[in-house]
C-alpha cells in the first residue's frame, strides 16, 4: 500500500500562523513558496454546508481560491476519516446530501474514504 500524498485536487486542512487560521479545501499547488487552495475557513465550514442544503437560498458563501506563503504554514492534514471522527467532506455529505465533489462540479470518487491519485 502507498502512503497518502498531499497532490493537487487533494481536499485537505491547512493551518497558518500569524495569525492562527484553518481553511478546508483543494490542494491547488504545494511548491517551496506557499500553498494554493481553494477552500474557505474553517469556522464558515458549518454556514457554507447550511447553505448548500438549502439551494432555493442565493448563495453568500462560497470557495475561495488563495495563495499561503510557507511562512505562514504550521502543517497540513489530508481530509479523511480518523477512526470514529468522520472527515470535512464524509460531513458535507451527511448534512447536504450530496458528495462535496458533485456539488462542486468536480469528478466523483469511487467512496468517500477513497482519495483519488493522479495517474
């Protein structure tokens, strides 16, 4: 078995410093610079997965594409399930009803535990 990679298209957490933030999202680019994702905050998290639940509702949330400096990255964790704690996306899910990929308009994946691999 690989170990799980940090690739782009990966949904992961971010955490920074200076000041202390957490963003959820897709890994857009990882480089000696910074970090690129499309993601949003976590504490914006639980209204973005309300919103989502309830399309009739204009949109005032969304993903945001932003670029980190290295500086300011404390770490990085893929987005997956740690024993009874389900993941970011395995929560959009349960509370939309509809995978994060498939709402985002992006390929979906095989089940949610599943992390797609570039070829």
């Amino acid at each position: 078995m690989n170990p799980p990679r940090f690739f782009p298209g990966a949904f992961v957490l971010l955490h920074l410093v200076n000041p202390t933030e957490k963003f959820w999202g897709i890994l857009g680019e990882l480089g000696v610079a910074g970090v690129t994702l499309r993601g949003i905050s976590v504490e914006a998290f639980d209204d973005w997965t309300s919103q989502a639940a309830r399309p009739s509702e204009e949109p005032t949330l969304d993903l945001g594409t932003t670029f980190f400096p290295l500086f300011r990255v404390e770490r990085m964790f893929l987005d997956e399930a740690v024993g009874p704690v389900e993941s970011y996306r395995q929560r959009f899910a349960r509370r939309v009803g509809r995978r994060v990929e498939k709402f985002l308009g992006l390929v979906e994946l095989a089940d949610d535990d599943s992390i797609s691999r570039p070829s």
